[in-house]
C-alpha cells in the first residue's frame, strides 16, 4: 500500500509560500497631499488641525510654494507649524520657494531639490521644477533611472508645476517646455506610474490619461484660482494604499 502521509498538505503549503513570494505582502498605508500655503498661516493651521483628526496616516507630502517669496523666517515657521503634526514630512520645492535664492534654505532645512524615497515597497520620486531652468538634463537622466528601476509596486511622482492642467482652465499655469512636459506624459505612461502630484494652480484638479492619474492639490492658503464649482477651495488629498488598490478622495479645509 502506499501512503502518501502528509505530502498533500506539504504541496499546498508550498503553493501558499509560492504564491506569497509572487504576489508579495500586502502593506496598507495612507498618506495625505497639499501644497501652495504662500504664506498664509491661518488656514494652514486650519488644515493642519484637519490632518490631525484624520485616522491612520502614515506621512504628509507638500508640492511645494511653503513661503512667499524665499524668506528664511518664512521657512522657519513652515517648519515649525509643520511639526506640531508629529508625521514625517516629504517636501517638494515650489516656484515661490526658490525664488530670491529661496532655494538655499530649502536646502538648509529640507535638504535635496530633488530625490527619491521608498516606503512599504511603493517609489516615490520627488522632482524640482520651481524655476524654468530647474528641470535640467542631469535630473532628467536621473528621473529616466529612477522609473526604470525595478522592483517597486507603485509609483508616485511628486512636483510642483504639473505637466498639464487636470481643470483645463489655465492650460498655460504650468511647467515650461512642451517638448519636455509631452516626454514627461509619455514616460509617466511607459513606466506605469499610478500617480502624478503637483500643486501651482490654486485648488483643486483630477485627471487621468492612459492609466495615470494627475492631481493636483494646491489650496493650502494661497489665493485661489479655480472657480469653486471647479475646485476653487481650500484643500489637501488623502491617498490610501492597499496592496494593488490606490484610492484617493478629496477632503476640504471648510465644508
């Protein structure tokens, strides 16, 4: 007679380890977006008092436009506002932070212009495209490299200027060159990114093209621009990550 003992159960353990292996864990974690303060403490505060009732997030991003024009005082209380949320804090540089040589205390206090950071196996790339001659070659072929690589689940590329504008109204409120931003678009495409966000153009704004999504989140204070009908409030995003499911939903400072 034979007797197979526990060799079933050996097959189906290994198809679970085979299974877990190819699939790979499934990390949930949740982060929230805003951008485009410019100074205005007041509803910065407001919306920073709203992160705080917010459940389980595990880190903030700002694409940028912290200060008015550059100040260095301005920077200090950013940071120091900032830090009352207790959550770690991934910053883009906007135009209005660069500016004036605004781009040195960015490097004092928040460190690189441009730079990439990993978190539960997911990339995200953070690019400087403040000024007209920010988005040079050099950081071109490094963003190339970084969305080649392997081995990250999700992408998310993070920017101040979007590459075009998900609201359609101020089609030219954003990054220079079309040349670049149509390379950009294709090679958001071709490397499969899940999400493109970036601020700039005061409100709020979603889009998608090809299997990408574009937001942009950019009413943390500044001036809005966008008609309220259109997404002319005062905003941050909330991006939930649930192994092969991304959601996000719009959340405003004032209901």
């Amino acid at each position: 007679m034979l007797k197979f003992g526990r060799q079933p159960r050996r097959l189906v353990a290994g198809f679970l380890l085979s299974l877990f292996l190819l699939v790979g864990p499934s990390f949930a974690y949740s982060f929230a977006v805003f951008g485009d303060c410019q100074g205005n403490y007041a509803i910065l505060k407001d919306l920073i008092g709203k992160l705080k009732q917010e459940k389980g997030l595990d880190f903030v991003v700002s694409v940028g436009d912290v200060v008015p024009y550059g100040e260095e005082a301005n920077y200090l209380k950013y940071k120091k506002m900032m830090a009352t949320l207790d959550l770690p804090l991934y910053q883009a540089i906007g135009n209005h932070d660069a500016v004036k040589g605004g781009w040195k205390n960015f490097l004092k206090y928040f460190g690189p212009l441009y730079y990439s950071f990993e978190y539960q196996g997911d990339r995200f790339i953070v690019l400087d495209n403040s000024l007209n001659k920010s988005f040079d070659g050099a950081q071109f072929a490094w963003l190339k490299g970084q969305l080649g690589k392997e081995g990250a689940r999700h992408k998310f590329v993070i920017m101040h200027k979007p590459v075009f504008d998900p609201s359609e109204i101020y089609k030219d409120h954003v990054m220079s060159g079309r040349a670049v931003t149509e390379e950009l678009i294709g090679l958001f495409t071709k490397y499969k990114v899940d999400y493109v966000l970036a601020g700039h153009v005061h409100g709020y704004a979603k889009s998608e093209r090809d299997g990408v999504t574009y937001i942009v989140s950019a009413g943390a204070g500044g001036p809005l621009y966008l008609p309220p009908e259109f997404g002319g409030f005062y905003n941050y995003v909330r991006i939930d990550v649930d192994g092969n499911r991304i959601t996000d939903r719009v959340k405003r400072v004032y209901e």
